[in-house]
C-alpha cells in the first residue's frame, strides 16, 4: 500500500498568520491592561485614545477642513497645518461611509493600519532573514516601549505600514508601486523624508553599481516624494510663503536645530536622569551600529537610520522622541533575529513579559500625563 503524502503545514502556522497573530495579541494586552487600569481608577480609557492630544487635531480637519488656529497663554501660535493631511481625510471618508464618527473612524484606521504594519514588517523582516525573524520582528514592534501609540488614533501605525510595504516592494524590485505608497506616507508625516531618501539612495547604488537605471526604478524615484512636496506646496500657497509648513513646525517648537534642544535638555537635567538618558542614547547608537554590522538591506537600513536622524536632529519636546523613533523598525532586527535563534518555550515568555510590561507602561502613560 503506498504510503500516503505528507500534509501541507496548517495555515494557522504560516508566519504571515504567526507574525499578525502574535501582533494583535500584543495590542490586546495593552487595551486589556489600560481598560482594568482605568477602571481602577475611575478614568476613561477610550478616551485617551481617541480623545485627546494630536487625535483632536486630526478631528477636527476631518470635520472642518484646514483653518484652525489656537494662540497659547505665552504667544505661541499653534496652527492644524502642521498635521499631514492623509489620516484625517481618512477618517473623513470612514465617518461618511460607516456610521461611525470621526475620532471613532481614527480608532478604526489605526487598529486596521496596526495590523498592515505588522504584515509589512514581518515581510520585510523575512525577505532579509528568514520567516522566524520577520514573525519575531512583527511582535517586538508591537511590545515597542511606546507601542501603545499603536492604539491611538494616531498616524504612526499608518505611516509604517506605508513605509514598510514601500520598502517591501523595493527588495522585490516593484518601483513604481514602492514610489506611490512612498508618496502616501509623504502624505502622512514629514518623517517621511527618511523613506525617499532610503529609495533614492538605494537607486543611486544600483545606478554606479549596474552603469544603468530601469525605466521603472527611475519613476518609482521620482514619484516617491510628490506627496511630501505637494503638502508642503499647498501650505507654501495657503500662507504665501516658500517656508510656510516650516514656520509652522517652528511656531510648535519642531524647528531641525541639529540636537541642540536635545543636549541642553540633557545638561539641564539632575545629573543621574542626564547619565541614564545618556545611557539610553548609548543604546540607541549600539543598535544602529548593530544594524549597520548585520547588513541589513540598504533600503531598510537607510530607512532606519534617517528616521531615527530626523527624530534626534529636531527641537521637539524630548518625551515625543521615542514615539518619533518608533516607525524605525529596523531597529528590532538585531533582536529579532537574535530570539528566532532561541527555542520557541523560551522566545514565547520573553516576548510575553515584554508585552506586559510594554502595557502596563502604556496605561500609566496615557492615563497620566500622556504622549506629547
């Protein structure tokens, strides 16, 4: 009797379903975590997370449009031009389509977002090494020390999934598809310099290491930062003024000042939190130097790198610099590809503590004084 085929591996281990899986269930900590700290504490979670902070902004063009301006006790100037246009036009469409209301439309976009990230992420992370580390690498972003942002109606999560699905269409060698998410993500955060500088560049090397460029890779390249030029345009012509979208990031305190905010912040501080921010921007520069050694691939790496430049270069309030950091999910790779090393029994209660703790962070976070 022959003997009968093997069976093909169940579709609930493929590392697409593993990485999303493990992601959502990150994010579930996290809202299970602040809902049980919040009703300890007689405060409203779901709030925090859609009710608050820059998501009253996004709101608030969803509904009115551009126009809204609010003059703070010291003179300050704090204009709703300094928000990229993209989530609250989603959250417009949403709330029309669905019967739904704008900042409940944002919830919706972040968690679906959330989720496509975790997808790219993980794409990303098994292109370059294997599908254990992309799965490990989609978890760990989600248990990022500032992943509750992730359950905010907020940008980040929609900004990397744009990035990394961008970057995922690099490696395969899509361009023009690569060029047009590119061009979304520029419209949905000024971070997204980083990713048209990863595209260019990664297309400059092709160019002198090949002597030639695609018809296709030179549209992907120069279709990538149409959407970035064409907010900062419109905000030019709104004002009448070439630097306009840059006075307004200014008039917040988000002028480029090439750390200069960052170390007086840090000379300012009580020397222990100086030396242990210190010791946490250590930490920072080693892993990039860990991810320069891995040889990542160029257009992650230089993804990377530009978005954590662009976070650390700013006059930002310091507090918002991780949260800044966090679409550069290349980062986690060391690590990731460190744990898909480890047996599973051990990998499991390692990420678990990290998303408890990753959790408990976030709730005391956003029920305390909040992200910036």
């Amino acid at each position: 009797m022959p003997a009968s085929p093997p069976s093909p591996p169940s579709r609930l281990r493929s590392p697409t379903v593993l990485a999303l899986g493990g992601y959502a269930a990150t994010r579930l900590i996290g809202l299970v975590v602040l809902a049980i700290t919040a009703a300890a504490t007689g405060k409203d979670g779901l709030h925090r997370l859609n009710g608050r902070w820059d998501s009253v902004w996004y709101v608030r063009i969803a509904e009115h449009g551009y126009g809204y301006e609010v003059t703070l006790p010291n003179g300050d100037l704090h204009s709703d031009l300094a928000f990229f246009p993209l989530f609250p036009a989603l959250e417009r469409a949403v709330s029309t389509v669905l019967p739904l209301d704008a900042a409940t439309a944002g919830l919706l976009i972040s968690w679906t977002a959330g989720l496509a990230a975790a997808w790219g992420i993980a794409k990303c992370g098994e292109h370059a090494f294997g599908p254990r580390a992309g799965v490990l690498l989609a978890v760990l972003w989600g248990v990022y020390p500032t992943a509750f942002v992730q359950s905010m109606a907020y940008t980040e999560t929609l900004f990397t999934a744009l990035a990394a699905w961008s970057l995922y269409a690099v490696l395969r060698g899509r361009w023009i598809l690569a060029g047009v998410l590119c061009a979304a993500a520029g419209l949905t955060r000024p971070t997204a310099v980083a990713l048209i500088a990863a595209l260019g560049i990664t297309a400059l090397v092709a160019l002198v290491r090949d002597r030639r460029l695609p018809l296709r890779t030179l549209a992907g390249v120069l279709i990538a930062p149409l959407g970035w030029l064409a907010y900062i345009v419109y905000v030019g012509v709104r004002q009448g003024s070439v630097t306009a979208y840059f006075d307004v990031q200014a008039a917040w305190g988000n002028s480029i000042d090439g750390g200069v905010a960052l170390a007086l912040f840090i000379a300012g501080l009580p020397w222990p939190a100086a030396l242990g921010l210190c010791a946490a921007l250590a930490l920072l520069g080693w892993l990039v130097v860990l991810c320069v050694r891995q040889r990542q691939p160029l257009p992650v790496l230089v993804y990377t790198i530009g978005v954590v430049f662009v976070s650390l270069v700013g006059a930002a309030y310091f507090g918002s610099r991780p949260r800044l950091m966090m679409p550069a999910f290349g980062l986690l790779l060391p690590p990731a590809v460190a744990l898909a090393r480890l047996r599973t029994r051990t990998a499991v209660p390692v990420l678990g503590g990290l998303a408890l703790a990753s959790a408990v962070y976030g709730a005391f976070t956003l029920l305390g004084s909040g992200p910036p």
